[in-house]
C-alpha cells in the first residue's frame, strides 16, 4: 500500500481522538496492489450496466463500497486494491464534523 500526506486544520486537545477518513463510493477507483491505498475481497457485485457496484471487505465493521463506470470483468471473492484522489477525500472527528482542509 502506499502513504500520503494531506494537511487538516484540528483543534491541540483532539490528539489522539479515533478520526474517520471520508470518500463517497463514485470518488474509489481501482488500481493495481502497489498503488492501493488498501486493499480486499469483493464480496458483492451488482452489475446495473452503466454502473457496476462492489462491496469489499477491507477488514472494517463495514465493507467498504465503490461505484465504478461500465460493466467490469470483477467477481464475487477476486482482489482488488482501491485508491481515490486525494482531493476527494474528508476527514471527521468523533462527532461526524468535518475537519477544513489548511
């Protein structure tokens, strides 16, 4: 997987607090494992078409879901590694705000 840097205004007495990192499902693209942001099984697909929608376990309480144009050759247990643009991408604290970017 690979490591980047975004910078976030947050508040000193917020060090340490569990975050969340943000990305709507059309934002997730998939890549090949070396530029993964991470990784994980597809667990669903739904094939709409236009559309293909996967669920991937990514090891969270959650799978995490991607929105990808066009009909892919992607199955049910294949491996896949997801990145975004950073750009797109949003940090929370422990309530659900959203931290500004500096």
């Amino acid at each position: 997987s690979q490591s980047f840097e975004i910078q976030f205004e947050t508040v000193s007495d917020q060090a340490g607090a569990e975050i969340s990192l943000g990305l709507r499902p059309e934002h997730i693209i998939i890549c090949d494992q070396k530029d993964a942001l991470i990784s994980g099984k597809v667990e669903i697909v739904e094939a709409l078409g236009e559309f293909t929608i996967i669920y991937v376990d990514c090891g969270f309480q959650v799978p995490l879901i991607a929105k990808l144009l066009g009909d892919l050759n992607i199955s049910k247990g294949n491996c896949v590694g997801l990145n975004a643009d950073q750009q797109h991408m949003h940090l929370f604290d422990p309530n659900g705000k959203v931290y500004k970017r500096k």
